[in-house]
C-alpha cells in the first residue's frame, strides 16, 4: 500500500480527495491536515510516503512545505495538487522538492497514477503546464524584487512596504520600478498582477 497525506486547507477538498483516492486497492490515506505548518510532523506520526500538497494553504504554502519535506524527511515525496495551475508554480514547485505538479481537476485515475508514479521515484508534471513553464521561462525577478511585489499586491503605499520589508523607501522605489521593466507593466500594482499570475510570487 502507498501511504498518502493530503494537504489542502479546504476540507470538502480534502474529503473528496480522499474518497477517490481510497477506492485505489493500493493507496491509502493514512492522514489529513488543512495547514501547511503540519505537514512535517503529521507525515512523521503517520508514515506517509507521498504528500498531496496544495500551494496556497495557512501557516506554510505547499512550495514550503515541500521544501520542508525535503530537508526533514527527504525518503516522503510531494506531489503537489493545486487549482492554480500557473506556469512559474511549476518551476518552483520543482526547485522545493516536489517530485510533481498536477491540477486539481485531473481525472481521478490520472491522479492516483500520478501518485503511483512519484512514489516509484519518477517526476510527474501536468503536461499542458510543463509545455507553458518551458514557454515562460524563468522568473526574471530577484528574490526581493519578488518579496516587494507580493507586499505591494494589497495596494499598500511604499511607506508601509517599506516599514514591512525593513528597508528604506528609496530601496523599495528602485525594487519596485525594476519589477515593473522587467514584468513589462506600467504600474506596480500591473507588474504585480503580472507576477502572481504567473506564479512568481
């Protein structure tokens, strides 16, 4: 049996999740958890061998709590399974640990397959997402430019980013006005869009 925890912080998901993936004779849900923050620990106590992930979850997002997985318990793979199938989550999925990426609306025999095949130790990623992540490219963002575009998403002025970033205003005016080049926008709330809509926040 392949031992699985699912992570989603919606539980009609969870429970859907579940009961599909329990009709498998050789899956079985062994745990359930609605924050990322728990993911460790409850794939510890249960011995899980694969975690369903999704990415946007309280306490750690499913990109962190791969990441967190890879570190503390490196034999348990992710698979991550999420509603936005945005291309940059793919590479950075990918570059947490996660052994694969797949949509949520994946047939339920896709995805117990996919379940089958990272446990086997292979790489699954949502075909029509790999050919868009490849098309896409890389983020061209820094890692703070990054960090000031996700804290500019809200509208918050630069005072409070800058308050929040622990930087100067200046510093975050010239983050912001190089995202903004290199997301091709015209504004920062545009080229943060941009960015999380490509999934590089």
């Amino acid at each position: 049996m392949i031992r699985i925890l699912l992570a989603d912080d919606q539980a009609l998901v969870r429970g859907a999740l579940a009961a599909l993936l329990d009709l498998e004779t050789d899956i079985e849900v062994v745990a359930q958890v609605g924050r990322g923050d728990e993911v460790v620990a409850a794939a510890r106590d249960a011995g899980a061998e694969v975690c369903l992930l999704d990415i946007e979850m309280p306490g750690l997002t499913g990109l962190e709590a791969a990441a967190a997985l890879r570190t503390e318990l490196p034999e348990v793979r992710a698979l991550i399974v999420t509603t936005f199938g945005r291309p940059g989550y793919v590479r950075r999925a990918l570059d947490a640990g996660a052994a694969g990426f797949v949509v949520k609306d994946t047939p339920a025999k896709q995805l117990a397959d996919a379940v089958r095949r990272v446990h086997a130790g292979l790489r699954v990623i949502d075909p029509d997402l790999a050919a868009e992540s490849l098309m896409a490219g890389p983020s061209p963002l820094t890692v703070r430019e990054a960090e000031i575009l996700a804290l500019a998403l809200d509208g918050s002025p630069v005072a409070t980013i800058a308050g929040r970033a622990h930087l100067s205003e200046g510093t975050v005016r010239n983050h912001l006005s190089s995202a903004i080049g290199k997301t091709g926008a015209t504004t920062r709330a545009e080229a943060a869009r941009v960015a999380h809509s490509n999934g590089w926040l």
